[in-house]
C-alpha cells in the first residue's frame, strides 16, 4: 500500500481537500507543465489508452481526474454518446470547460465537481472508465478502486495510466534524479505553488505499481488485469474488467 503523501506537510486540511487546492492553484498552467514535464510523451500514452477503449465501443465513458479534460476530450473520439469527466478540483474543471467548448463537445463531454471515493453514479453505468495520473491522489486508493468498479459495468474496461519507476539501469537513476531534481526545480519555475510538483514527484515515487498495482486491482475485485509498461517503465497502463 502506498504511504500517505500529502501536498502540504503542516496542513490541517485532509488530502482531498489539499489535493484539490493544490490544482485550483496551478491549473493555469497545469497543461502547458505536464507537455513540459513529460517531453511531451504523456499524449502518446494517452493515445493508447484511447485505443484500448475505442475497442470495447464504450457508449459511456467517465473519465476520473479528469482534470482540464485532456483524456475526456480525446474519448470523444470513440464516438461514445456520453463522456463524464470527473475531477475535485474546480479550478481544474473551469480551464476543461473551455476546452471543450472551443472543440464543440459540449453536448458529448460533461464536466462534474465531485470525489472519485463518493460517486453521485448508479451501480453499473459505465462501460468504460479512465484515469490518468490519478489514483496516487486517491485519499483511500481501495475505497476509490471499490467505488469504480461499483459504477463500471460488468464486462466493461478500466484503464488507468499512471507514472511508475523503472527498474532497469540507467532508466531507474536517470529516473530518480529527475523526479528529484529537475522535475521540482521546473515546477517552481512555472508555477505559483512551491510545493506542488515536490508533492508529485514524492507521491509518484511512493506509489504502487506493476505488479504491486495489479494485485490491489485484483484484491478489489477486478478480473482480467493487465499491467503494460510504458517508455522505460516511468508509465504503466493498466487495463481490467469486472464480472
């Protein structure tokens, strides 16, 4: 299980809330950061996230963190007739709104303030969800992943994208010290928040995953787990399904 990282050390707030003050501080500059941060890669992790879902031919999608919609907007894509993007942050969402504004999808994509662990969401009503660079925010990460499958259909497809460590000489020290060093130093550079990409840097490098990750999924009750490294192991998908 993770540790309990938390943006703001001497808060009285609870991670929920200091998440989502967290990105009501830097979502002006959210998505130009994470091209930055990334070297622009996240998108074609995306892209493959996409793909996974286009082939279920989800009619609904909900997309969790969703954030300032990226991956809501790119689901548009599967021809999926509703896409609910689902994120605390409302500073988050406002900069989501008027991206899918200005792409027309404001009739397919809905963006709605809410907690990941306490859906307003019938039992079975997605066929798909999604979420990127997510669940290491999760305050309870089984109580959230509990909550998704409650509200994914059976058969339906889960897919989460999420940073990872990689294991493998050099990656694993040219890895370290970035998220160390560069990753905090570009963060305060461009952001408001001191602390924040200092929080994400920490909270990815504490973080579950690969098979640590697949074995909570399956603990949960998911079926069909899959974990898929991505460029050197510093991402990994993964994809489940539910009974």
């Amino acid at each position: 299980m993770s540790k309990n990282i938390t943006p703001y050390k001497n808060s009285d707030l609870g991670k929920k809330e200091q998440v989502a003050k967290m990105f009501d501080t830097i979502s002006g500059n959210y998505d130009n950061l994470n091209r930055v941060i990334s070297f622009g890669i996240d998108i074609k992790w995306r892209k493959k996230v996409l793909a996974l879902v286009a082939k279920t031919n989800p009619d609904t999608i909900l997309d969790i963190a969703t954030g300032t919609g990226d991956l809501a907007i790119l689901m548009a894509q599967t021809n999926a007739n509703k896409i609910i993007g689902l994120d605390i942050s409302e500073g988050m969402l406002e900069v989501g709104k008027k991206k899918i504004s200005s792409k027309n999808l404001s009739n397919t994509i809905e963006m709605i303030l809410g907690d990941s662990e306490n859906m307003p969401f019938e039992d079975n009503y997605f066929d798909a969800i999604t979420v990127a660079f997510g669940v290491r925010n999760f305050e309870t990460l089984e109580k959230g992943l509990k909550e998704i499958l409650r509200v994914l259909k059976p058969n339906g497809i889960f897919v989460i994208l999420e940073t990872s460590v990689p294991d493998k000489t050099p990656y694993k020290q040219g890895y370290n010290f970035y998220s160390k060093n560069i990753l905090p130093f570009i963060g305060k550079l461009f952001s408001n928040d001191k602390v924040a990409y200092g929080y994400l840097s920490e909270s990815a490098a504490s973080f579950p995953y690969g098979e640590a990750l697949n074995n909570i999924l399956r603990k949960v009750g998911f079926i069909d787990v899959l974990a898929m490294p991505q460029t050197f192991g510093v991402a990994t998908i993964y994809s489940a399904s539910k009974k």
